[in-house]
C-alpha cells in the first residue's frame, strides 16, 4: 500500500511539473491538488465540488464550468484551451476546438499529436507573426499619411485645432437666437409670397389652359417618383435573382461531392429540381425594367406635358388614348411577374438561408465556404428584394383621373384628324390660337409669371440655406452650455472643426462610379446632399438625402475595422489566430489599440425620396483614415437605408498613438 501511494505521489509530482495541458502558465497553480496525500481538487466555478486530481482532463466533463477538461473537448464551449503560440500571441480558444482535427493553435497544441495527423493544419506561428508585423506598418503608415494630409487642409483653410470655444458662450447664444429669428421670419414671408404668385399663376393658366392646369393639379411628380421606386425595385430584385442564380450554379460546380455533406446534396437537388422548371416560368430581364422605366418617365413629364400645353398631336385621337392604356398596361404587367418573381426569390434564397445554417463546417468545403461567404455579402446589399409591392391609393388615383384628362385631350388637342376635317369648331380653335400667338398675351405672361416664381424660390432657397446654416451653429452653442466634462468638450470642439473643414472645403463632392451606379456625395453641413444616378447615358437620379448631422461613434468605428481586417486577411485566418476566447461567446482581440486608429466620424444623411412603398431614403458614412477619398463600399443593411464606407483624411484620429499588444513586445 506504501509502496503504491509513494508511486502515485512521484507520478503527481511529475504531472505538475510537466504543467495542466491546456492551462496559461499562470493559472497552473489552480491546478494543485487541495491535498497532495487525498489527491482531492476543487472545480474553479464551484468548490463545493471536490473530484480527484486525476479526473483532470480525463475526458469527462465532471464541472459545470467545465474547468476539470482545459485539455480536452469534453466540456465543449463551457472549457477554454490555452495555445502557447511560441513566436506569436498566446491565445485561448473554445474547447470545442480541441482535438477536432483542426489546428485552432499556430503551434497545432489544441491537438493531442500536435497536429502531425491534423488534415487542416494551422498558418505557422512564424508566419502569422509576420503577416501580422505587415499588416501593422501598412496600417500606420495608412494613419501617418492620411493624418499630414488632414493637417495640410486645415492650414490651408485657416483652420486652427486647437482653438478653443467662445468662452463668453452666453453672449454668443443669445445673439445667435436673434439671427435664427429674424431668418426664420424672413423665410416665413418670402414662402407666403410664393403661395400667393402660385395662386394668380394658377387662376391664369386655368382660364388660359384648362388642360394643361388639369395636368399640373395632378402631382405629376409623384406619379412619376412611383413609378421610378417601382420600377427600381422591380430592377433590383431582377438583378438579385441573377445573383442568386449565379451562387447556387457555382456551388452546383464546385462543391466536393465525395464529402457527402447531407445539408449541401439536399441544397444541391432542390436547386436542381426546381432550375428545371424554373427558366421556363419566369424570364427575369432587368434591363426590360430599366427600358420601361425610362419610357414611362419620359411619357408622364415630357410627352403629355407637350401635348397639353401646344394643344396638338402627330397622333390620331386613338393613338393619344391608346398610348396612356399602354403604359397602365407595363405597369399591371410587371406589378403581377414582380409577384412571381418574388416568390422565386423567396425559394432560392431559402435554399441559401439553409446552406449557411447547416452545412458540415468541419469539411472545410471550399466551394461551400466561398458560397456561404457570398451569400454573407449578398444580404449585407439587398435587403428587402422580396418584399411585397403595392401602389398607395394616391397614386391609382391619380392614375385614374389622368386618363380622365387624355381621354379629354385626345378630343380636344389638334389631331391629323381634326385638322383634315373642316369643321367649324377646328375653324374657331385655330382662330384664337393664332389670335394668341400673334399678340402673346397667353404665352408670354404665364411664362413671366413662371420666371417671378422661379426667382421668388430661389431666394427661399437660399434663405433656407443660411438659416440651417445658422440654426446649426445655435444648436451648438446651446450644447456647450450643457455639455459638462473635458471629454465631452473635446468632442464638440472635434466636432466644431469637422463642420468648419466642411464648410470651408472645395471641391466638397466625391463622385465615383460603385457597381452599376454613379454616386456622387456633397459634404457640405449646408447643403450637402447624396445622389445615386444609374452608370449609363441619361440615366435615372434617385435623390438618397440631405445632410442631417455628424458625430463620432469610436465603438462602431473599432468593430467596423475588425470586421475590414478579417476580411482582407480571410484567406490566412490571421484575424481569427488573433482573438482569444474569453468565455460566453466573447472575443478579445490581441491588437492593441489599433482598432482606434479611425476616429469614428459618422455623418448622416435623411429625407431622401420615398422609397417604393416604404420609408423615406436615407444614408449613413462612416470614414477610415486615409490619404485620398473614395467610396469603399455600400451597403443597404436595411431597406432605403445606405451604409457607405469612405477612405479619406476626415476618417483620421489625431489622438491615436500605437499602442502595441503584450506579447508582441
């Protein structure tokens, strides 16, 4: 008996000495036995529950926290490995991981023969600390440069960053609110002014035009802004049906069938089943839609607009009404295949939505993997394709009464008809259009009374202007007096020189060509806008908003930034070999404070045109630090809402100082 308890304590000795497998260096003490002679241990999240030392890592999870398995997969996610990492940064990752034929650690230690039969073996830990030595001087030298560019604008425009605010701001503030006042009347009577020129220009044409003040009562604008929503989205679920197709063929070709993977074979078959069927069903033509579009839009604003206000058509009568019946006809023809079309999507995307949930992630299947991944950016882009479509009553009504209106006209207006005819009626008609030409009372006042009004606008226009510029500057003057703390300053003074670089900025527009559009976006906190206009001549111009406001948001910025790096380094896994397992799903990055190199500056842009059946459109950018601006990428997270991601100097933190992770020093 003496003899075997002396054996065990050698055995025990030598076991600590050799240190707990999967246990950080400084937590080996943990693992002491409570008594070396019982052998007794305490589970680390609950010592009320004593097992024997050698159930350490015996492959059977004996605590609830799972602390008696570090080495092992027993526990699953409740246990934490430790990765040494020699050469690299020491990491923890899920138990899980551990022996799944995987190497988790750059030194393959999650696996019990070191990963000499792992059939997915880790990036070296020589390696990735070279990539990562890369990736860190790209990214300073990224910052360096786009911070000398920021400081070369702002002494260019006379802008000093470290002057400090007003500090008699009640003076200010007060001042201000009279300035605020006194714009807002101004702009209250000149509108007044408008609304009653509109009225007398109204009176007139209705007497001089009845047709055409019939047209101009109808909003065409917003039948033609429906329509344009409509046939937009119509477009773009067209266009994400091709990608969708697009995927599963490629996945159909590349994934690996001797895998046998259940959820992508039964993928695979459905997709297949139903391609049979479904190229025969629906012909999705997205240029069909661009052409349509186009057309109807020229119909609406040019077309009737010149038909009625000449008062004669090349057209017989029945062209004039048939051509209105035409159009109605496009749009209830695509209205019902967007139904089926939609459907298809629902199908198709379904099909996806259940790849990515259930597909073997140990087979490590590229062509799955590369799907799935496509897929990730697919939604990120195209939120809403299939939701339903419907016209707003305004709008089948205005329908209603402008073929009430063409049907009026087509009798009305000079037609080759009418004109071969003779009668008395044409006789009278030619009789005062001629009478009206000859002196231009007709013509020529209402075209003055268009051009007062026109004039009238824009000094609205500019008075509206001054006074968000305006309205701007109280609003920041009341939030210094309420404002408190150092922090809190230091950003409104951050804010402040932001706005001022803006103002002064010139050119302030980035315009730049972003899959099949062109976008241009105005940074100005004035009049600063965002427009979306299709890459071809003549294209269609979808206003997405007005600037609203900027702020700083370092939490989004730094995780939008991890998101950026795991991207760019997917193919060497580098991210994730940087992200230790701090229990309940939590990461810790291994980074330092690089995730703070961006400032986190967000500005916001609201009240686009409404989207088809849906909100208003509106638009976020969020900046990273760089030496040139340019669009990233955009993004629709949600529906008509943009999410753009802008390179530029305005993305650059003149705080940030390099602090580099403990292990890498």
């Amino acid at each position: 008996m003496r003899s075997y308890f002396g054996l065990f304590l050698l055995l025990q000795s030598q076991f600590i000495e050799a240190g707990i497998r999967g246990v950080s260096p400084e937590s080996q003490l943990l693992y002491e036995p409570l008594d070396t002679e019982t052998g007794q241990w305490a589970c680390l999240g609950d010592p009320s529950v004593i097992i024997h030392h050698s159930q350490i890592n015996d492959d059977f999870c004996d605590c609830l926290d799972g602390s008696d398995e570090p080495g092992t997969s027993a526990c699953g996610s409740k246990s934490r490995f430790y990765c040494q990492n020699e050469g690299f940064a020491p990491r923890f990752v899920s138990g899980f991981k551990v022996n799944d034929g995987v190497c988790d650690c750059c030194d393959c230690q999650d696996e019990d023969d070191g990963g000499s039969r792992a059939w997915m073996e880790s990036p070296g830990c020589k390696e990735l600390r070279s990539e990562y030595d890369t990736l860190v001087e790209k990214e300073l030298n990224q910052h360096y440069e786009g911070l000398t560019v920021l400081r070369a604008m702002q002494n260019s425009l006379g802008i000093d960053v470290k002057t400090d605010h007003n500090p008699n701001v009640q003076v200010e503030t007060e001042q201000m609110k009279h300035i605020v006042l006194g714009l807002s009347n101004q702009l209250e009577d000149c509108k007044q002014k408008v609304q009653e020129m509109r009225k007398i220009y109204n009176d007139r044409m209705q007497a001089e035009n009845p047709l055409m003040h019939q047209y101009e009562q109808l909003d065409i604008p917003f039948l033609t802004a429906t329509t344009d929503s409509f046939f937009m989205s119509v477009e773009r679920s067209s266009r994400a049906y091709h990608e969708v197709v697009e995927l599963l063929e490629k996945l159909v070709l590349s994934y690996n069938r001797n895998l046998n993977d259940e959820a992508v074979n039964d993928v695979v078959k459905k997709y297949l089943d139903f391609s049979d069927e479904l190229f025969d069903k629906i012909n999705v033509n997205s240029a069909l839609d661009v052409s349509h579009r186009e057309q109807i839009k020229e119909y609406l604003e040019v077309e009737l607009r010149d038909l009625l206000s000449t008062g004669q058509s090349r057209y017989p009568a029945r062209a004039i009404t048939g051509k209105f019946q035409t159009v109605r006809a496009i749009i209830t023809a695509r209205s019902e295949y967007y139904k089926e079309l939609s459907k298809t999507l629902k199908f198709l995307t379904g099909l996806l939505d259940s790849l990515s949930e259930n597909y073997n992630v140990n087979f490590q299947d590229v062509g799955v993997k590369d799907t799935v991944l496509a897929y990730k950016e697919f939604l990120a882009k195209s939120a809403g394709v299939t939701d339903p479509l419907s016209f707003p009553s305004k709008f089948i009504d205005g329908l209603d009464r402008l073929s009430e209106l063409v049907t009026q006209a087509s009798s009305t207006v000079l037609t080759p008809e009418s004109q071969s005819s003779g009668s008395f009626s044409l006789t009278l008609i030619n009789f005062f259009r001629e009478l009206a030409e000859k002196f231009g009372f007709t013509t020529s006042s209402l075209a003055s009374l268009r051009g007062d009004i026109a004039a009238r606008e824009l000094k609205c226009s500019q008075l509206r202007k001054e006074l968000k510029t305006k309205d701007m500057a109280l609003m920041k003057l009341l939030r210094l007096q309420t404002e408190e703390g150092e922090s809190a300053q230091s950003k409104l003074a951050a804010t402040a020189q932001v706005e001022e670089l803006l103002q002064k900025l010139d050119p302030s527009c980035v315009e730049q060509v972003v899959g099949n559009y062109v976008y241009q976006l105005c940074l100005n906190p004035t009049d600063g806008v965002i427009t979306q206009t299709d890459d071809k001549p003549n294209g269609n111009t979808v206003f997405i908003g007005r600037f609203s406001r900027l702020f700083f948001d370092e939490n989004a910025s730094s995780q939008n930034y991890i998101d950026r790096l795991r991207l760019q380094h997917m193919d060497t896994d580098l991210i994730s070999h940087l992200e230790s397992d701090v229990g309940n799903f939590q990461q810790e990055m291994l980074i330092g404070n690089l995730p703070n190199i961006n400032n986190g500056l967000v500005i916001e842009y609201k009240n686009g045109d409404r989207c088809w059946n849906g909100p208003l459109r509106s638009a976020q950018l969020f900046f990273r630090c760089a030496k040139t601006f340019s669009i990233q990428n955009v993004d629709e997270p949600t529906r008509c809402n943009y999410s753009f991601e802008i390179n530029g100097p305005l993305g650059c933190s003149y705080n940030f100082v390099y602090r580099p992770p403990a292990w890498s020093q």
